[in-house]
C-alpha cells in the first residue's frame, strides 16, 4: 500500500516548528536595529592578515605536528538507516544518505527517536583510539544533516532532545580523553545543513523546507552551535575545529565565526571554512599527495572501508598492511594521518576496525620512535612515475611509488621503513652525514648492524629475514 510521505507542509515536527520561528524572530531583530542604525559595521570581503608570529605558531602547533596519527569519528542518526531508505541501498557514503536518497525533512526527522546508542561507551571508545596509538581524535559534532551529537540549546535537533538516548556523548568524550591524556576536536559542518532553513545544499535542495536565507542560518544557528562547542566542554577541549564542504560561504559569512573562534587562541582549525580563510592545515582527502605539501601544515583523512558514517553493507575493509603503510607514507610527507571510524546506531565502533587499529597499534609499540615526532625524509622526492592509465580523484595521471621503503627523520637520526625486505645488503646514496651506527627498532638491545659507508653512499648488511612482515625500521644514528 502506498503510504503518503509525512510532508513538513502538514503538521510538522515541534523542533522544526521552533526552528522557524527562531529565523523569523532573528529577521524581525534584524529589521529593527537597522531602523534604530544599529546594524553592525559589515564584515571585511577579504580575511584580515594574521598577527600571529612564526614561533607563537610553532608553539600552537607543536604537540598536532609532533601527534602524526589522529582518529576520525563519523557517528550521526545517519547510522540509524545505515545506507538504506524504505528497504532500498543508498549508493555513495552513509552519512549523505538524506542528500543522496533525496529524503524530505519531515521523513528524515523521524529518524532520531529510533537512536538510542546505549552501547556507547566513551572510555572503550577513548580505550580503542589508545590502543591505536592515536594522539587525537576529532568527532562530528555536527554534519551535513544538521543533527547535532551533543546537548545544543541553539536547535532542539539534537541527540539529547531529539532521540530517547538524552545524554551528550562529546561531554563523555571530552572527560575521558582528558582522563587519558588524549586531545579531542570537533568537526562541524558550518555552511551545508540539510534540515535548518537556509543551510546549504552542495547538490542543490530537494525539499522545499528547506528553504530559507544562509545569512540568517548562520547568525542564528551555525555560528551559536560553533560558540557552545568552544565554551561548554573544558579550557582544553576542542583541540582542533574542523570545518567542512564551505559551499556558498564568502569572506563577510566566514568572517562572523571569528570573534567566536577568539574564544580559544590555542585552537588549530583546517582550510575548509570558506571564504578565503586558510585556516592552520591543509587537508587531502582519500589520498596521500606525492609531495606532501611543503612548508605546510597538513593531515590525510582516510576511511578503512569505504564509507565515513556507518553503511551496514560495507564490508570493504583495507588491510593493516595498507593502513600501516598510508601512516608512513604521510609522516615521510611531513603529514598527519587522520583515520576514521563509522560507529553503528548502537554506539558500536565495528570490531574489523577494531581489530585493524590494535595492530597498527602494535606496531607504532615497537617503531612508534619513527612516526611521533618524526620529520620527513632526507631523500628528497619519492622515485616514482605518473600512469598513463590510472587516475587520480581528480581524474590526472595517478603517481606511482616504485619504492619499496621510506624515509622519516629526527635530528641525528634517519629512519629507514623497509616494506619489502631486500634480498642483498641495502643500500642508500645521498645520505646526509656520518652513519655512526645502525640497529633494528625491533631489536630491543640495538645490536649494531654492519655498515660500509663512501661519502654520502652506505650499505648495510641485514638480517636474512625481517622482523616485521609488513614494515621493519632500520635507525641510522648521524652526526654531521
């Protein structure tokens, strides 16, 4: 039987009602300060220039450039339909399944009373990122479908007034990071939102709720959710704001976050704001750049299947060996490595992530020295060539490593991940110093290998089988 789908033109939602007369008493506010020439002076069209000096950075930035492995959390009520609408697969990734599967406001904002996470648990949540050996973990707060995951006062679209669960998960988050010496940021989604009048629709609307005007989104929702999340989870918390999909922001919209993002001076933001503002890092998505970005700050973000937020029927999970080898790949680059989890609609991270993470886990136990804190290589640019058949997300040329080891550096020391354990003595041309010694960092006694070295050409002589079937770390120790 056909059912008639619940229209927001017909007896819409309590919040959705609260929604709208929120917009419509900021409009009649708006109007009256311009009558009495109140309006405030207009943002500036272009960012202001930074007053910050190199070494206040440097210090800003210290412990993100020194963390190299953060956890990515996608979770959201997108995890309640995880990938299907009405008994149908919803192609691409599980959090833009209302975009994706075109689902009206009022049929989406059914959604939130069957999400009831009560398997959520924030310490084995901040547990798993541990085992990891992760250093940071960065949650949405609140993504495109304009759900937010913590108790805002702002909108009541949220997962303590909207759904039966009535708790805030990111302040059970923010406690256990502190409590176990994990930083914690924010994603939030500032300029797409698909269930506030006027946020934006990258694709371009479906519903006509939808409508409305960005400009009083964002002064009425957006900007006040972003001042809640820096000011009601601790001095600390978030460490990192991370911004995302900046469609239909200029400089003037981007400009009314920023006496808000004033209120923590220690926040690192990424380059997704909009608007010309460039934010601390560069952000490359579902790829490793082959030259990393030089004299830039900047993080690979990566799921392990192929989705962000939770898809019951993807399976696709990368192996320890890809993800191990995407970790060193990006801090060789000088890159962080951002790795995500899609947890279920129970508050489940899935137990193949799980599992892929503790191994990376127990492999940073033993060569975690080569990636914190670590430089890139010394070497110079990967040897590699571009494909002239496959392509990149881009659809350029794909570059293609032909190394079968990397490079990642400290001072006095050069550290050699070798993928592919070589047959003969291994050798390397080009290297900076005098090698005093070499030694395996899976050797706890450092016993010294053999090495020949003529000028900046050295050889080292291996062990017949490697340690690590999947990366073992060979430490140079230099002195100039």
């Amino acid at each position: 039987m056909h059912r008639k789908l619940y229209s927001s033109r017909n007896h819409p939602p309590l919040f959705y009602v609260k929604i709208r007369l929120t917009l419509l008493l900021c409009c009649l506010l708006n109007l009256t300060s311009a009558a009495f020439g109140q309006n405030p002076s207009p943002a500036p069209s272009t960012p202001p220039p930074p007053t910050e000096t190199k070494e206040q950075r440097d210090a800003r930035m210290g412990w993100w450039r020194d963390a190299k492995f953060g956890m990515f959390i996608h979770w959201g009520v997108y995890s309640v339909p995880a990938g299907f609408y009405q008994g149908k697969p919803v192609p691409s990734i599980g959090e833009w399944i209302m975009c994706n599967g075109k689902i009206p406001m009022a049929e989406y904002q059914k959604f939130p009373a069957q999400f009831n996470p009560t398997k959520f648990n924030a310490e084995e949540w901040v547990q798993i990122a541990q085992d990891a050996g992760v250093k940071y973990i960065v949650i949405t707060a609140k993504h495109h479908d304009g759900f937010a995951m913590y108790h805002s006062t702002v909108s009541p679209f949220n997962i303590y007034d909207a759904t039966p669960f009535k708790r805030d998960p990111l302040q059970e988050l923010a406690e256990a990071c502190r409590k176990h010496g994990i930083r914690l940021g924010f994603y939030y989604s500032q300029a797409q939102d698909w269930n506030h009048p006027g946020g934006a629709e990258s694709k371009g609307s479906w519903d006509p709720a939808q409508a409305g005007d960005m400009d009083q989104y964002l002064k009425m929702i957006a900007v006040p959710q972003v001042k809640e999340l820096l000011t009601n989870y601790g001095p600390d918390t978030p460490a990192v704001l991370w911004w995302d999909t900046p469609h239909g922001m200029t400089a003037e919209r981007a400009a009314l976050f920023q006496p808000v993002l004033a209120l923590k001076p220690q926040l690192i933001t990424n380059n997704r704001l909009g608007g010309g503002y460039k934010g601390d890092t560069e952000t490359p998505e579902q790829h490793i750049p082959p030259k990393g970005y030089p004299g830039e700050d900047w993080e690979t973000c990566m799921t392990i299947n192929g989705t962000w937020g939770y898809k019951s029927n993807d399976t696709n999970w990368k192996s320890t060996e890809t993800l191990l080898h995407n970790l060193i790949d990006i801090v060789s680059h000088g890159g962080n490595y951002l790795l995500n989890v899609g947890p279920t609609s129970e508050g489940i991270i899935p137990q193949p992530e799980v599992d892929r993470l503790k191994a990376v886990g127990d492999w940073l136990k033993v060569n975690g020295e080569a990636i914190y804190g670590a430089g890139a290589t010394c070497f110079g640019d990967e040897a590699g060539a571009y494909s002239p058949k496959e392509k990149d997300k881009d659809g350029k040329p794909k570059f293609i490593v032909k190394w079968d080891w990397r490079c990642t550096t400290k001072p006095g020391k050069i550290y050699i991940h070798l993928f592919k354990w070589p047959a003969t003595p291994f050798s390397l041309t080009g290297v900076p110093g005098t090698v005093t010694q070499a030694y395996l960092l899976a050797d706890p006694a450092h016993k010294p290998l053999p090495i020949k070295q003529t000028g900046g050409n050295v050889t080292i002589n291996l062990p017949a089988q490697a340690p690590d079937p999947i990366a073992t770390v060979v430490c140079l120790e230099t002195k100039s």
